[in-house]
C-alpha cells in the first residue's frame, strides 16, 4: 500500500515549531474573537484536538472532519479558507 492510499482523505503536513508559531501569528485572539466562536487560537486547537493533533509532526488530519468543524464554529466554509483570510488580513497591517 503506497502512502497515498494509506493517507487518502487526509491531509499530511510537515509541523516544525515554524509552522505554530505562524498560525499563532496570523490567528490573534483579536481575528479569533471576531471571526470565529473562540476567544484564542488555544481555544480553538483544544476544542478541535480529536480531529488534529497539532503537536505532531508530521501532522495528519482528515480535510473533512477538520473542514466540518470549522464550518460549524467560524464564519468560514474550510481550514483552507480560514488560514487564506487571515494571511490576507494580516498583510494588510
């Protein structure tokens, strides 16, 4: 079994503290208040921690769970979505 099959339907991603670190950046308690139903990005990667385990590397997560969740508890559709915004957000400061 190759590793696409075995990881068909989820998404692996190299996770270095680099990759934390951004996310912290971009998701600041002030773009998670507004945009989403968690005051932190804490909040957020706790609450998701059954679908993400965002402390391994490589890390592994089902696109569909984790993009459900999101829908379920921000204002936007996918993880995808949510990171692109506030990339966007954040380059316009």
């Amino acid at each position: 079994m190759s590793n696409e099959e075995k990881f068909a339907g989820y998404v692996v991603v190299a996770n270095p503290p680099e990759l934390g670190r951004i996310l912290e950046t971009l998701f600041t308690d002030e773009y998670m208040k507004k945009y989403t139903n968690f005051d932190n990005f804490e909040a957020f990667r706790y609450s998701s921690a059954v679908i993400v385990d965002w402390e391994r590397d490589p890390m592994i997560y089902s696109r569909v769970l984790l993009d459900n969740f999101v829908n379920e508890s921000t204002c936007f559709n996918t993880f995808d979505q949510m990171v692109l915004h506030a990339s966007k957000e954040k380059s316009k400061t």
